[in-house]
C-alpha cells in the first residue's frame, strides 16, 4: 500500500472521530479523541518516517 494513501487514511480517522465527538456526543469525550489523534498522527509520522528513510537508502 503506497504511503500516502494510509496517511490519507489517518486523517480521514482522526476528522471521523472529530466530527462524531462534537456532534453526538457533544464533545464529552474531547479527552479520549484527542488521546487517539494524538497517537495516530505519531504512527503516521513514524510510518511516514521509515518509508522516506527506506526510499533514501534505495
């Protein structure tokens, strides 16, 4: 799977989970969805990370 397509796929999550929190939940887990996005956005990094470094090397 191509790298852009999962970081693609990590920001439509973390608007997903955004757009859920403040309207049927009123924004009462503001927490747990920043938590979450918080830990995506660094798994993208990292994953974006390794892949430019791999390319780099090739």
């Amino acid at each position: 799977m191509k790298t852009y397509i999962i970081l693609f796929i990590v920001i439509i999550a973390m608007h997903v989970m955004t757009l859920v929190n403040t309207t049927i939940f009123d924004g009462q887990w503001n927490g747990i969805v920043l938590m979450i996005s918080n830990a995506l956005f660094l798994i993208a990094a990292i994953f974006f990370g390794t892949e430019f470094r791999a390319r780099k090397k090739a």
